[in-house]
C-alpha cells in the first residue's frame, strides 16, 4: 500500500438509519381469492378517486365473489384515515384498496 | 459527541464512490462529513448533538442536530450557516409545512428557503441579480443542505417515497434572501411577527414556479391586473388539513417593485388591492384559496432589467417563518 493510500478518511452516516424495517412488522399475506372477501376502498379525496375505486369494486366482482366493501374518503389528501376508520377497515374489510397521488 | 456510525476510506473519491452507491447524495459530489467538521458545525449552532429539530411522524423518522449538521457539512455548507439550517429544517417539519405530502408528491413540489434579517448580510446571502441562481454558496448550499436531510434523514428518495413523476431542479437546492434594504416595504419576517433585527428562515413548498413578465405596466393597478391574470390561470388549492393557512409567495422584481413604490403602496396596500380580486373569479378562472389577504406573501428581490414578479404557487402546505439562533456564548452551547 502506498503512502497516498493509507490515509484513512472517516465519514458519517447522514441518514436515519437503514430503509429495511428493524422491527417484525411485515406485510400482510395476500389472500389466495377474493371470493368472500369485503373490501375496504380508502379514497384519498382526490379528482375522481371514489368513482375509481368504486368501478374497481364492480371490475373484482365480475371476477370473484365479494361480500361488500367498506368505503373510506379520508378527511383530507394530507392525513392518514381516522382512527375510527381504520378500526372499521381493519375490523371489516379482509382486503384494502387505495391509491396514491397529490 | 456524535453517535453516526463512521466509515473509513483510503481516499476522497473511495468516500465519493460510497456514498453514491449507498444513495446518500444528490448526485452531486459532497464534503466528507467528518466527526470534526460536524463537531464544529453543531457547536457552530450552539446544538448538542441529539437536540430534536423535528419529526415526521407518518415515516417515523425523527431529525437530530447531528443530522442536520452532517448533512450541512455534506451540502458545502460553512460553519456560520448552520443556524440558517437548523431554522429551515424546522420550518419544513412544523406540521402545517406538510413535510410528507410535500416531499413525496408526484408533482415533484420543491422546498424554497427565504431568509431574513441582518444575517443574509454577514453570510452573503444574495438578495439581488441572479438570487436565484448559482454562484452563491450560502444560497447554493444551505437549500442543498434542507435537500440533503429530506432525502437522506426524511427518507424522500426518489422511487421509495419521492413518488415525482418528474422532480424538479429546484429540488437541488434553493436560497435566496429579501432585498430589505431596497425600499421601505416591511420585510417578509416583520410581517409575520418578529422584530427588524430578528434573523429568520421561510421554507415555502412550491408545486409552480412562474413568472410574471410584464413590460408594458406603468402603475400599480396595471401591474395587479397583469398578477391577476396569471394567479387565475393556476389558482390555488387548499384541503381540510390546511384550513385558512395556505400561502402564495410572490417575489417582486425591483423594475415591477418601483411602480408600487412610486405610487407610495406598501405591501398592505397590494393585498388590499387584491384580496376582494380574488373572491371574484371570472368564467373559466381557477379559484385562489387563501384564508386571508395575509396568506398573500410579498418580497422584493432580484436585479433590474427584466419586467417581472415571480410566483411560487404552494404545494400544500402553509410557509413557515422560524427565527434563527445566533450564538453569542463563550462554548457556543445553550
């Protein structure tokens, strides 16, 4: 090694820590059929965002047999659902659809 | 004492290669973030090393003064302008600066920093021709600096949570000082409550990025009607989570400036002027969704020559004025 390259340069890490969760959250499993399922649809208030989801519903129910939705518009494109939606959505639905924008 | 975790390099371009490759830059080359330089710039804000800035809750991610000031140090930044830093990363993560929507829109929404005060002349920050652009390394690098800590600390990475279909080059970085000195207007932080002397950081969140040319105006009402038009053509949007606080900025150029000016209107005099404009849209006008002739921020800078006001159509979210720490202690510690 030559004089140049040992010369330790010391950086820090700049981030919040790695983007991999550290904790044992993990995604829920996907359900092999939709047949049964209720739907949870949370519109985020955006453009035409209910009317989507809504025709979304109809398209899956051409496919499988579901047993109801549960529709969620949020209060606003900036928050999370309110807690008492998200009891509804995790009580009720077996599956939850949304979308993203803004 | 800083707790990051340290890596060793041979050499600058191993640390470079490194720290592009494990996505810690914006593309660009950066400052080696050393435990001493960031020594110097967390005692250069008078922060221990753990003091919380700010949060985002919805990424559960919780911004440090170690953060800012290994990102500051990264961004190019000099020791002096980390309070400017430290005000600005506050001001994007109070609540209302919407920090989550506005930094992983698919609009691509930019964060503008716009200083106040005497310290946009002890650090030269420019207020005047080209304040917008590069040249200016206060400018270029504590923008850069806000930049770096929403994309390394705040996680906005573009294709994990920046969701920009496009971005912007205004995401590299933006700063620019109020030209306080270039009439008697009340200067942007004054307005909003703090004393002539009080230094002060606005981050603004901005989804347009405009001008108003107009070289045919001769007086105030004219030079309105030009701003109307443009503010009708994109409007402003608001939601529930934001009430009545959202802001548009415009930034008067010192050839629009002098017509107001001349005709002795104050910046209070403009919004009068708009304010009852703006409840009347016309066939085809967007609406302009301010809560109050207030929410309508004014500021002078910029060189002369161009005819021209500049608009910053929000994204979102409310502008933010934080005051900025100046250290007067023998340690530098609070």
């Amino acid at each position: 090694m030559t004089e140049r390259e040992s010369v330790t340069l010391l950086g820090l890490d700049p981030t919040s820590g790695p983007l991999e969760r550290r904790d044992d959250r993990t995604f829920s499993s996907r359900p092999e059929s939709l047949d049964g399922a209720v739907l949870g649809l949370v519109a985020n208030g955006l453009g035409q965002g209910e009317t989507f989801l809504s025709a979304v519903y109809d398209e899956l129910g051409s496919m499988a047999a579901l047993n109801g939705a549960v529709s969620v518009l949020k209060s606003s494109v900036s928050v999370a659902p309110e807690p008492a939606d998200w009891a509804r959505l995790t009580s009720e639905a077996s599956v939850a659809i949304t979308g993203f924008g803004g | 004492m800083v707790n990051a975790e340290r890596h060793e390099y041979p050499s600058y371009d191993a640390l470079l290669d490194d720290y592009i490759e494990r996505g810690w830059t914006d593309g660009l080359p950066v400052v080696p973030p050393s435990p001493e330089k960031v020594e110097q710039f967390l005692e250069a804000a008078g922060l221990n090393s753990d003091e919380v800035l700010g949060a985002v809750p919805t990424r559960e991610v919780v911004v440090t003064a170690e953060h800012a000031a290994i990102n500051a140090v990264m961004a190019g930044c000099r020791p002096e302008y980390m309070p400017v830093v430290v005000a600005a990363i506050r001001a994007h993560l109070h609540e209302k600066a919407n920090c989550h929507s506005t930094t992983g829109t698919l609009s691509g929404a930019s964060q503008i920093v716009i200083v106040n005060g005497p310290i946009r002349r002890e650090l030269e920050i420019n207020c005047e021709g080209a304040c917008f652009g590069p040249g200016w390394r206060a400018n270029a690098t504590i923008g850069r600096a806000l930049r770096l800590v929403i994309r390394n600390v705040c996680r906005a990475i573009p294709g994990f949570l920046d969701r920009a279909s496009f971005s912007s080059p205004l995401r590299y970085s933006f700063c620019f000082g109020e030209n306080e000195e270039a009439s008697d207007w009340a200067p942007l932080h004054v307005e909003r409550g703090h004393s002539a002397d009080q230094s002060t950081a606005t981050v603004h969140s901005t989804m347009t990025f405009v001008p108003c040319v107009d070289f045919t105006s001769r007086g105030p009402e004219e030079v309105c009607e030009s701003w109307l038009g443009m503010l009708r053509r994109y409007g402003v949007f608001t939601d529930r989570f934001l009430g009545d606080g959202q802001n548009l900025v415009l930034v008067v150029g010192p050839e629009h400036q002098r017509y107001f000016l001349e005709a002795g209107w104050t910046k209070d005099d403009i919004r009068q002027h708009l304010w009852p404009r703006f409840q009347n849209p016309g066939p085809g006008d967007r609406p302009v969704m301010l809560g109050s002739p207030e929410g309508l921020l004014i500021v002078a800078a910029g060189g002369p020559g161009m005819a021209e006001t500049w608009f910053m159509f929000p994204h979102l979210a409310w502008a933010i004025t934080e005051p900025i720490q100046s250290i007067h202690t023998e340690t530098g510690r609070r």
